[in-house]
C-alpha cells in the first residue's frame, strides 16, 4: 500500500551530495522502524539504512560512514542525507514503514 512520500532524488556526479525525505501519513509510534531500501527494477529490496524512535540507526556497510539518517522535527518522516555518492549508488530508493511503501525516488550518480 502506497502511503509514504519519498522526495529529493536526482542526478549528480560522483562525489556529490543528495538529501531524500520520506514523510509518513502519521508520527511515529511504537518503537516502528522506518527504513530505506535501493531497488533496479526487476531485482530484490536491498537494506541502506533505518531508524526508530528507541534504537540507534542501523547502516549497509556500503554505505557506512557517507549516508545519514535522521527523524525529521515533525516526527512523521526520515531524512537520507548521501554524501560521497558513487555511480554504484544509482538506483530507485524507497522507504518503507509498518508495511506502507512509497512511489520511490531515483538517484542517478554519474559525470
């Protein structure tokens, strides 16, 4: 089911910068967990990053140390700050949260 709303995906050479937001229909609650995942069309949801309101935010390890996720100040969304980006990192990326998804956002890293 289609709820979320991802945003801030775009083109960018090697090296650059990107912020994705992705904004849910509530503020959180529970200890949920919402969670960014990458995905090429045809193939499987790969983990990038997630985060909660009780636990500390959880990484891939290829992306360790160069994306960031945050809660936003309203408390019904995430922010995926990518620094570093590398053309390995081109790809649909979407959030995910209580079994809601979003239409996804591209990222395209290339020169």
């Amino acid at each position: 089911q289609v709820r979320l709303v991802e945003s801030g995906g775009g083109l960018v050479q090697p090296g650059g910068s990107l912020r994705l937001s992705c904004t849910a229909p509530e503020t959180f609650w529970g200890g949920h967990v919402m969670t960014w995942y990458r995905r090429t069309t045809g193939n499987d949801r790969v983990f990038v990053a997630s985060i909660s309101e009780r636990d500390d935010p959880i990484y891939a390890d290829s992306v360790k140390g160069r994306f960031a996720i945050s809660m936003n100040n309203h408390n019904n969304g995430v922010y995926l700050q990518m620094n570093s980006l590398k053309p390995e990192d081109t790809d649909g990326y979407y959030c995910g949260y209580r079994g809601w998804w979003g239409a996804g956002t591209q990222v395209t890293v290339c020169s």
